[in-house]
C-alpha cells in the first residue's frame, strides 16, 4: 500500500476526529436524557452491550477475528481501566451538573494530552504551549471557582474522567503502531461492561420503547465515537488533533439551550473562553498560522451562516 503524503494523512485524521467528537456528542445527549430515568450503572452497561453488538456486527469489515490478536494484553488491561473511570466518572457528573458545564470542563482533556504526550510520546512541546496549558488550566479554576462551593463531587469527577480520556488517547497513539483500530475500540469497552454488569443488580428498570431506542442510539454514538477518535489518534500527533475535538462545545451549548434551556453563568463563559482560547492555541503553534486560520474558518463558517440566517428571517418578519 502506497504512503499518504502528510497533508492527506493530517486531513484524514481531523475528518476522523470530528466524526468520533460528534458520535460522542450524541452519546453525551443521550445519556443526559437517559439518566434522568435510569441508574448510571443500567446506562453504561446497555450502552456497553449495544456498542459491543455492533462491533461485532461489523468484525468482517475490520478483518474478522485476526484483528483481535495482540500481543500487549497488560496495555489493554490498562487501556480498559482507564474506559471505566472516564465512563463511570463523566457520566455521573453529566446527571448532575449542566450539559455545557459538565462538556467544559471535560474539555480540559485535550490540554491534557497536550502536556502528557511529552514523557509517554516523547514529543516537543516548547514553553508557549505549556503556557497554553496553564491557562487552560486557570480557565478551569474560573469555572470551578474554589471556595465558592463549586467544587462538587460531579465536578471533579468530570475532571478525573478528562484525566482518563487523555490517557486513552495517548495509548491508542502508543499502541498504533501494533494495535489495529478495531482491537483498540473492542477490549477497550469490556471493563466497564463488566464493572457495570457486576453492579447491575438492584440498579434496573425496566426501560420503555423511547428507552430502549435511546440506549440502543447511545451504543451507536459510542461505537462512532471510539472508531473515529481512535481512527483520528493513530494518524497524527495528540498535541495537534486535541485541540479539535472543541467543536463539541459548540453543539453541546446549543443542545442544552434548546433541550434543557440551560444558560450557562458569566464564570462558565469565561473559564470555556480561556480554556478554548488556550487550546487553540496549540493548534496555532503545532499547524501554523495559514493552516489554523483555515481551519477556525471552517469551524465558524457554519455558525456564521446560522446567525446570517436568523438576521435575515427577522428583517423578513418585521417587515410583514
């Protein structure tokens, strides 16, 4: 098979990465719909069996069983650990905080992975990028507002769960060069079946159709998500990609308006300002100016059209 030249293979992979953050954002919406009326547990264990039933599905497509083999099982041991506490913690502060704030701060993960990938990848990142990194993390602090009593359960285990996920990513890089994408997806999502099956009992009810078609697309965004996250991770660098998967937050903010008719305080605002603001910037330092100015245009060029949209339908009515 012929080598990709690095642009093709950069562009795959952010196309890669966009398609797994939105898979995630819709398994984010269902979870917050679905945990409204079912335990965290029950969520997590049929939106594992769901996942895992379409994986399944599609093992053909992916080269049958072959792609399972491995010879690195303590790092999927590890890798599945790390599945567990960003599931458990993510989605127990998702039922109990905005969807907005919950995403926020969960978006402290690509800073994360920015500042890990240096002692477990070996690769540079200079000062202006760790600067980067510890704005984000005072856009954090901002949002949390220590002392304030905002500093809940559910807050800080999103930020743990971000701790996970960061780490997911950087052995989904490590181990790409071995792994296929498949194995990665699949081992990755049998310790929180198991965890949440052993946990189960005493924790179900019976879920209605709506349930059941929720959980049912909830395990379909899972499976878009791990296949295109993983697929974007093994292609380029984690200090590059990261910085994309903030597209989320645009569609997570929307969604919880409209859905939920959250609106987030001026402190949230702020603190998702300077934490976006900062992992632009990686984007800007890792792909350049030229590049990331094309790429901030097509990030906004949709909401721009929106906006255009919406003036224009209002002068339409005022002048009826």
């Amino acid at each position: 098979m012929s080598q990709q030249p690095p642009g093709d293979s950069t562009s795959t992979a952010i196309a890669f990465l966009l398609f797994g953050v939105a898979g995630g954002l819709g398994l984010d919406l269902c979870a917050k719909a679905l945990l409204v009326d079912y335990a965290l547990q029950q969520f997590i264990f049929l939106r594992t069996i769901f996942g895992l039933l379409i994986f399944l599905a599609m093992m053909r497509r992916f080269g049958g069983f072959d792609s399972l083999k491995t010879k690195v099982w303590p790092w999927h041991l590890l890798r599945t650990l790390l599945a567990s506490g960003a599931m458990f913690g993510f989605f127990f502060g998702l039922a109990r905080m905005p969807l907005i704030n919950a995403l926020t701060l969960g978006f402290t993960a690509p800073l994360m992975v920015t500042a890990l990938s240096v002692p477990f990848l070996g690769e540079h990142v200079g000062w202006r990028r760790w600067t980067a990194v510890v704005f984000g993390f005072i856009g954090v602090l901002i949002i949390l507002r220590p002392g304030a009593g905002f500093m809940t359960p559910a807050a800080l285990a999103i930020i743990a769960a971000a701790f996970c996920y960061a780490c997911l990513a950087i052995t989904a890089r490590k181990l790409s060069i071995t792994e296929t994408s498949f194995s990665l997806s699949v081992y990755v999502i049998t310790g929180p079946l198991l965890i949440s099956g052993l946990l189960l009992p005493g924790n179900w009810s019976a879920p209605s159709a709506s349930g059941w078609m929720l959980f049912l697309l909830a395990g379909m965004c899972s499976t878009a998500a791990w296949i295109g996250i993983i697929g974007g991770y093994r292609r380029a660098s984690p200090a590059m990609l990261a910085p994309f998967e903030y597209t989320a937050l645009i569609g997570g903010a929307i969604a919880g308006y409209y859905i939920w008719h959250e609106v987030p305080d001026r402190w949230v605002l702020t603190g998702a300002l300077v934490i976006i603001g900062s992992g632009l910037f990686v984007v800007y330092r890792e792909l350049g100016s030229a590049l990331s100015n094309r790429y901030l245009r097509v990030f906004t060029a949709a909401g721009t059209a929106a906006m255009a949209r919406r003036r224009r339908r209002k002068r339409l009515d005022s002048t009826e």
